[in-house]
C-alpha cells in the first residue's frame, strides 16, 4: 500500500495570505495525485487532480505542483471559506489519502 | 446533473451487517465505476472497494468482510460491511471513478455501531 503523508497537521493563516501544504508519497505515484477540501459535516470536494489539473469551477488561487513523490498545494490568498481540511490521494494504485491538513484561521 | 445519493443513517450491534446503497443520477451509470471510502471519527479517509462492469477489487483490509453489488437497472452500488465492530463505526461515502480522481461523491452514511 502506498502510504501518503502530509504536513504540517496544522496551519495557522490569516485571511489574504499565502497558505502552503505538503504531500509525499511513500513511493512514486507519478502525477497521479489529487487534492481535495472538506469542511465539516460535507463529503470531500476534488480542487486538483494530475497534480496540477484544476478542474472547472475551481478558482485559480489554488494550484498544485510536484510529481514523483513529493507534491505541494497552494492557495495564493486565502479567502474565508478557504479554511477547512484538505487531504491529498494518490491513484496510481486504487486509493490512498494523506492524514489531512487544517487550516484555520490565525 | 451528476448527483450520488446515499441511503440513511444506520445503526447495528457489533456482530450484525449493514447494507449501503448510492443511487446515481445524471449520467449513464453503466460507464463508470463506483468506488466506496469510509472517514472514522479522528480517521484519514480510507478506501475500501471498487465496482465496475462484472469487476471488484477490495482493500486488503476489507478483504473476507465487504462486498459490493450493483444494480444496473436501479443505477445503484451497493456496500455490505459484515461482523462489524465498535472500530466501524464511520461515515461511508460513494464516489464515481473517474479514471482516477473522484469528482463526484454520496453525501455520506453515517454507520454507528452501538451495543
């Protein structure tokens, strides 16, 4: 099984700034990576998928990077619906999510 | 418009089973695969299974103690967790396979087990 992990657990943003999250792999899943939010009480919302991939009727403030085992979400600007969990999932082979990040409000 | 949606809330003694089902609407349900993750309290979401065609694979967790069904003419999938346990107590999602993301999601199922 691929074993995902992301870091850090916790984010401290305030409103407007930059918010960095992390994503490895435990072995290559090439660009076979996805990210998605959810907030609480509501099923996961798919942001990026092909590591980079935004699909229709995401913003662009969020964007993906990486390929291999090492991958990175980014919301440029954080707006007040942006804070919620966000969790990475490799499909190179069938399933696997990261631990999730929180990002709340600082 | 795709929507998947989930049956009820449910609650079963450790030791019983409990049957999931995800209706599809909006697309041609014979064209894509159905896929079943569970979140537990505190819990990464985890996979479990995957339905498409006359085809399933499950998580080597899972193996001996779920299966998944569908019914083509109902456009429904189906997920059946036997001899469950405290640990099982979850919400359990559908989501349509992509060829690899999930785009589409159940609103979930909530399974308490409680004695």
């Amino acid at each position: 099984e691929i074993v995902m992990t992301q870091s850090p657990a916790t984010l401290s943003v305030s409103p407007g700034e930059r918010a960095t999250l992390s994503c490895r792999a435990s072995q290559s899943v090439s660009s076979n990576l996805a990210w998605y939010q959810q907030k609480p009480g509501q099923a996961p919302r798919l942001l990026i998928y092909g590591a980079s991939t935004r699909p229709t009727g995401i913003p662009a403030r969020f964007s993906g990077s990486g390929s291999g085992t090492d991958f990175t979400l980014t919301i440029s600007s954080l707006q007040s619906e942006d804070f919620a969990v966000y969790y990475c999932q490799q499909y190179n082979n069938w399933l696997t999510f990261g631990g999730g990040t929180k990002v709340e409000i600082k | 418009q795709v929507h998947l949606v989930q049956s009820g809330a449910e609650v079963k003694k450790p030791g019983a089973s409990v049957k999931v089902s995800c209706k599809a609407f909006g697309y041609t349900f014979t064209r894509y695969g159905i896929h079943w993750v569970r979140q537990a309290p505190g819990h990464r979401l985890e996979w479990m299974g995957w339905i498409n065609a006359g085809n399933t694979k499950y998580s080597e967790k899972f193996q001996g103690r779920v299966t998944i069904t569908r019914d083509t003419s109902a456009s429904t999938a189906y997920m059946e967790l036997s001899s469950l346990t405290f640990e099982d107590t979850a919400v359990y999602y559908c989501a349509r396979d992509d060829g690899g993301p999930n785009t589409f999601w159940g609103q979930g199922t909530l399974v308490t087990v409680s004695s």
